[in-house]
C-alpha cells in the first residue's frame, strides 16, 4: 500500500497552495492508510489516464502543424502547376480595369432585377443567361457588375460557417491578345485557379488550403508530372468542385466575348478549340450548382448554339435606365468629340441632351444593341447639318446602320471605292487580324496600286483614311498590346470589324468582298518575291534584328510568309499554283519562309529547318496539289534516301515528309504519301512516324499508318519504347485500343524494364493502368531497381492512390496497403 500511495504522491505537484476547495482539503486531512486500496488503484488509474491524455494532445497537436505545413506547401505546388497553364493574372487585370472604369450606377437594372435573383437562387439545372450587344454596348460592365456584387457578398462572409457563405464566382474574359494561345483547357484551368483562391481566402485558417477533393485528385498525379489533364478530366472537377462544401450555393460561371473566337478558322487548333469549348458549356450547363452567363453579340451566338437543346439562353435586353446610364457618360465624357458636341448642342434651339437621349432610345432594338455607332455619327466633326438633322436621319438599328455604310462605300469615288473593298475583303479572309500597317500595305499593294513600287513605310496609305472609306465598319482595336512578336513599328494595334455581326452580313455581299482567296494568295507570293533580301542580310534566321528589318521596311512580309500557303491551297487554281512551285524552288526565299514556320519540341527543331526544302513547306501548309506537282517535277521525294546531311561539321537528322506532314497535321498530305509508298517504319532521332502521330493524339493518322503496314511494337532508337507506351503516358484509351487490335504487346516494356503499367501509372493515367490489367500486363512486375507500378505512381506523390492505385493493382488488403502507401508519400513529401 505504501508503495502505491507513494507513486500517487510522484504525480501529485508538490506545490499544493494551489489548491481550492474539497480536493485541497481532502489532501491535507488524508492520512493514505484511511484509503482503500480500490480507491488508491482507481486515482492511480485516472492519474495514468490524464498521463495519456496529455502526451496524445501534444502529439496530435504537432501532428496537426506537420500536416497544416504540409497542406499549405502542397496547396501551393497545386496553385503553382496551374498559374503555370493559365490566364490568371490578365484576368485579373481585365476584371479590376473594367469595375475601375465602371460608371456609377450601371449594372443597378441587372442586379436589382428579379429575373436574375430567381435565376441565381434556382436550386435546379436551368438555361444560361444571355448578354448580347454590339461593340461597346457596355455587355462587359453589366457582367463585372455582377462579378463586383458577389465577390463583395464572398468577403462579408469569407470567415462564415460553410453553410453561410455566398456564391462563388468564376469568369473568364476572352481577348484578342489571349487568342494565340487560348486553348480549352487554359480557360478551365483559368476559372479552376479562381476558386482556389477564393477556398483559400474564405478558410478560417490562413496555413491551411482546403481545397475541393475534386481540385486534390486532379492536381495529384499532375503537379509532379507537369502534365496538363486532359479537357474531359479539367471539365469534371470544375463541376465536382462547384458542388462542394466549400461552395454550398454553387458557382456563377460567365464567359464574355465569345464572338471573338475563330469560328471561320478552319483549322484543327481552331476547331478543337471551339469544340472544346462547347462541349465545356454542355457539360456545365447540366449542372444545378453552376449558373452560366453567356456574354456575346447575336449573330456569332446563334452560330455557336445552332440548333442544339444542350444549351438554351434566355436573353437579358436593356431598359431606359441603362441605356440612359450608358448615354449620359458619353456625352458628359472629357475627351474632344464629347466637349465639342455640348458645344455645338447649345448652340441648337429646342434641343436638350435630354431629348437626344430619348431619341436615341427610341431608336435602340431590344437587342441591348446601344447606339454606339450612332454615338459616333454625332460626334462626327465632319458633319455638315444640325445635330437635329443628323439625329433625324439616323437609322434605328445595326442592321440599318450597315445598309446605310454600304451604300456610302460604294457611293465613293471609283479609287476610294475600290480601297475600301480591298481593305474589307483583307479583313474578311485574312486568318488572322492584321495590324494597322499591315493593312496599310495590304491596300496599297497589288491591283489597286496598278503595277507600282513594293509599298514601305513612307509611301503606304494612312489607316485613318482607310478606316474613314470603310464607314466605320473597320475600327482599331484598342485593348490588344504588344507581344514583342509583332515587331511592327508603332505597336501591333489591329484592325477588326466593328462587331461580329458584319461576318455574317458580308457573306452574300460579293460585289463588296472584291478580294477572294486567289487574289490574297497572288498578292502574298508577288510580295514575297518582290522583297530585296540583300537589304536585310542575316546568318541567323532566328534573329530577333533581321525580323524586325522586315517589319520596318516590308510590312506584309511577315503575313505574306506565315499564310501564303493557307490562302493558295483554298484558292483551288491551278495559275496560284504555278506560282506556287516557282516560289518553292527559290533557296533565297527559303530563309523567309522557314522564319514563319512554328518552331519547339512538339514541332520543328532548328535542325529540321536547315534540312527543310520547298516540299517541306508545301507539305506544312497541307498543300496537296502543289506537293503532287513537286515530286512530278522531281523537286520533292516520298522516301529520301537519306535524311542526314552536314552542316559546318555538325550531323542534322531531319524529319522525313511523312513526319513533317504528321506534326504540321496535314491529314490530307499525310494520307497521299501514305498511299504513294511513305515508309511507316523508318525512325529518326528515334521516333517512327507511328510515334509521331501518337505524340499529336492523331488517331485517324495512328490507324491510317496501322492499315499500311506500321509496326505496333516498333521501339524507339534510344529507350525501347513501343508506341503503346507513348499512349500510356499521355493516356490514350482509344488509340491503344487500335494498336492493341493491331497486335501491339500489352506486356512489352522499355530499356528499363518499365512496362506500360510502369508508365501509366507514374503518369497518373488511372482509366488506362486499370485498361492494360485488363489486358493482361502484369500489376507486379518490377523494372529496374525492383520498380513495380505502384511505387513508381507513389514516387510522383498523388494523392489518388491510397484510395485506387491498390484497388487496380490488386495488391491485397486495400486497407494495409492504404496505410503503407499514406505512410510512403508522407515520408517522400
């Protein structure tokens, strides 16, 4: 007993002045020996218990830092990997210029309105809102006013209870200067930032991101990897997330200016982008928990919906109020036009800014079309009647105000006519908006200039008096910066059409649209011709200096050489093509169209175009006739005997025709040499044409190449690995599914004993790694270094693993396995 009451007396502090009430007391009374022993054994119990306690809440605590620490540094990994693919920080930048900009008071009819506050708080799948208007019809402010409004209500409540929060918002601007290297995917990314930023500032711990699950399972088998997930995976947990606890009212998606978007390109990056888009749209719009606003101008939107039930938009048309807003800036505005024009209306009897207003209302349709060009036609200094006058001819919609501007330009002076047209035309089949100088020497050139000299910098036509022939349907883009790409003297602003509505109103003016693609493609090649290459002699076709001679001295010629080829193939005549072949046989002007040809890994190395000849270039532009012409001609071969050849003691491998055609993605090319006796199997700098086309996620090529002897399992020249294995990296179900039809080995493996298990596994790609066990690859087999499938996935640190990685490998307890594998990827970080 003594020994008992003795530990007891260890754990009880010394110090008991402590001590208050019965407990103090009861121990300074207590003799031990009054004290059961079963009441000695139950305080020692408790006092071990307390003991237990104790240690359990400093270890859980520093459990609790190491994992707070190890959230935060894995959030910021995540939110790194996607600034790295996104648009984030111009969109950001977009955002704050427009609300800095905002007028006071617009925006108040949208949200105010009670159409949009039933629509936001409907907890069911229902249509997008639609914003549609001209140019400048102030469609951007009214979304940034709702954008504004939310995010004011996500801070009031950012350190709010889950439930309590508002609604997240997410949007995504489409600009001119963002369309070269938009992709699909780059917007999902965009909006999937925006809401980690905002989970991150609405935790009520700062250290601690908790992110959608949807977010962590997508980011796991990427940020390590660098690899961007596919569009369907992206799309997924943009959806998953915006139906999370950290977002229980759902999310507001809108995306503004989709008339923007390249729908008259018809190439395979613009189609995919479009596609890809829309898809994206569908696949939200069926979503109760994501509200979608659609913000562009009518034509362009009917084209992109057609007829389709996915997505149907309820239009929102503004009211007086905003009309009246939007009317009043302009004409109280500072700049000259807007101080000379309340000049001259005080000068008009009977006639207030007030009744300019009205009259201008009643001329808008209730299409949200705000009489901008109208604006200007007032503003116009040139005018020679009364402000009455002009306001009393004005035409009440876009429609008239086109009509109106037609009939101006053909009722020129035969010259200036015929410029207009030309500067139109140009602008309509041009595959890429030119900048001002560009078109300065577009109209200054070719037929109009009836056989005079190359136009330069100090004999060209102003843009203003081009812009002033063409009635305002052309204008000067104002929010696209330099890229430092463009290298045209005075900065890269560029001429578009006032709004999307003229493409499609063009399209039966044929007596207008005077310059078809024949014309643009002879223009291209004379121009190409015509340049004095001895003026801007260079080694380096690279060089920053020698492009930027061009541009001072040849301003079409950067056009001319990036699209000639575009504009002649669609142009379908055999004279162009003549002209065509002539150009290609030139060695001197290869340097310039080699210049414009996309250079980089995934494309032409600078190898690849020190071996380049004129066949190349013709096949890069899916030239097909002009290639049949070339190897008539003798000027080209299907089958080179040999792609090597030496530079200044340096050995270039070049890409044979058929691997140019796969990487240009010249499908029409690619298949005639195909036909024609292209070898499927030949490689250089160890890759087939197989492996290529795989690369490029080309599946038509893939199985083209199959059905003409391509060998399956060839293995690259420097690891050993088979076309299947390229699929297993990037993923690639169906064209797996093709090879394998195709007698490709499920258990081949690479020069490290690294099976296509091995691959997709590291890569994350878990639909595949659960196809090839189906298959028959072998879960456990181990490479180099006893590597198998599930230590090579848990070496990259995704988080989908202790929940699936087991499951498809079939290792067993999935419980333990779970464990050991939290327990790796903790300890590897």
């Amino acid at each position: 007993m003594e020994k008992v009451f003795a530990e007891i007396e260890k754990k009880i502090p010394q110090k008991r002045e402590g001590m208050k009430g019965k407990v103090y007391h009861w121990l300074k009374r207590a003799e031990w020996p009054v004290i059961s022993k079963k009441d000695a054994k139950d305080l020692q119990d408790s006092l071990h218990k307390l003991e237990t306690e104790l240690g359990i809440a400093i270890n859980v605590d520093i459990e609790y830092i190491s994992r707070t620490v190890l959230e935060r540094v894995r959030a910021n990994e995540i939110l790194e990997w996607l600034e790295g693919h996104s648009f984030d920080s111009e969109q950001s930048e977009m955002q704050s210029d427009l609300q800095t900009k905002m007028t006071a008071g617009t925006g108040t009819h949208l949200l105010q309105s009670k159409e949009l506050k039933e629509w936001l708080a409907d907890g069911e799948a229902s249509k997008a809102f639609w914003c549609r208007g001209a140019r400048g019809a102030g469609k951007s402010t009214q979304i940034s006013a709702v954008i504004c409004n939310l995010e004011s209500k996500w801070r009031e409540g950012v350190h709010s209870s889950y439930e309590e929060r508002a609604m997240g918002y997410t949007y995504f601007y489409i600009t001119p200067n963002c369309l070269k290297d938009l992709t699909a995917s780059k917007i999902i990314i965009t909006l999937l930032l925006q809401l980690l930023k905002q989970v991150t500032s609405g935790d009520s711990d700062p250290n601690k991101a908790s992110f959608p699950q949807a977010i962590i399972d997508l980011a796991g088998p990427s940020v390590r990897s660098g690899r961007i997930p596919l569009r369907q995976e992206l799309t997924k947990a943009f959806i998953e997330s915006a139906k999370c606890q950290q977002f229980p009212k759902g999310v507001f998606l809108a995306i503004d200016n989709l008339h923007l978007l390249p729908v008259q390109d018809r190439s395979d990056r613009a189609t995919d982008l479009i596609e890809g888009i829309y898809e994206f749209l569908t696949e939200v719009q069926r979503s109760a928990k994501i509200k979608l606003l659609l913000c562009s101008g009518n034509a362009y939107m009917n084209h992109f919906l057609g007829d389709t039930e996915d997505i149907k938009p309820f239009e929102l048309a503004a009211t007086p109020q905003d009309l009246k807003t939007y009317l009043n800036h302009k004409i109280e505005g500072e700049d000259p036009k807007a101080r000379r024009f309340r000049a001259d209306l005080r000068q008009e009897e009977g006639l207030t800014k007030e009744m300019v207003i009205e009259e201008l209302i009643a001329k808008s349709d209730k299409s949200f079309l705000l009489p901008a060009l109208q604006m200007k036609e007032l503003f116009n200094s040139s005018r020679a009647s009364s402000i009455s006058d002009v306001l009393k001819s004005l035409p009440p919609t876009f429609l008239d105000i086109y009509q109106a501007d037609l009939s101006k330009i053909r009722d020129l002076q035969h010259e200036e006519s015929l410029r207009a047209k030309i500067a139109i035309s140009w602008a309509y089949f041009a595959r890429r908006n030119l900048s001002a100088y560009e078109l300065e020497c577009a109209v200054s050139f070719g037929r109009a200039n009836q056989g005079g000299n190359l136009p330069r910098r100090m004999n060209t036509i102003k843009i203003d008096k081009i812009l002033d022939w063409c009635q305002g349907l052309l204008i000067l883009s104002e929010d696209v910066e330099s890229n430092g790409e463009d290298l045209i003297l005075g900065g890269s602003t560029r001429v578009q059409f006032v709004h999307s509505t003229v493409y499609e109103l063009l399209r039966d003016q044929l007596d207008l649209i005077q310059r078809i693609e024949e014309d643009i493609a002879r223009e291209c090649i004379t121009y190409i011709n015509e340049t004095d290459l001895t003026e801007i002699v260079s080694d380096d076709v690279s060089s920053r200096g020698w492009r930027e001679a061009k541009a001072r001295k040849y301003g079409l010629l950067s056009y001319s050489a990036e699209m000639w080829g575009f504009h002649a193939n669609r142009a379908n005549n055999s004279e162009i093509d003549d002209l065509a072949i002539q150009l290609l046989q030139q060695e001197s002007k290869l340097e310039i169209l080699l210049d414009k040809l996309p250079k980089g890994a995934s494309t032409y190395g600078e190898g690849d175009l020190l071996t380049a000849m004129g066949f190349h270039v013709a096949i890069h532009f899916n030239y097909l006739r002009v290639a049949k012409l070339m190897v008539d001609k003798g000027l080209g071969q299907i089958n080179p005997e040999t792609t090597v050849q030496t530079f200044e003691g340096d050995i270039i491998e070049s890409k044979t025709p058929l691997m140019w055609a796969i990487i240009s993605d010249a499908k029409d090319v690619s298949e005639w040499l195909v036909q024609t006796g292209a070898n499927p199997n030949i490689k250089i700098e160890n890759w087939s044409p197989l492996h290529w086309a795989i690369a490029k996620g080309k599946y038509d090529i893939a199985k083209l190449l199959l059905d003409n002897g391509a060998d399956p399992n060839l293995q690259t020249s420097d690891k050993n690995e088979t076309p299947l294995v390229f699929a297993a990296i990037l993923g690639l179900l169906d064209i797996s599914k093709l090879l394998v039809n195709y007698g490709a080995s499920i258990a081949a493996h690479d020069i490290e004993y690294m099976t296509v298990a091995h691959h997709a596994a590291r890569a994350g790609q878990l639909p595949f790694l659960q196809w090839a066990i189906d298959q028959g690859c072998d879960p456990q087999a181990k490479a180099n270094g006893n590597t198998t499938a599930l230590s090579a996935a848990c070496y990259q640190g995704h988080t989908k693993l202790p929940e699936q990685i087991p499951t498809i490998l079939h290792t067993g307890d999935g419980s333990k396995t779970k464990e050991r594998v939290t327990e790796w990827v903790q300890v590897k970080g």
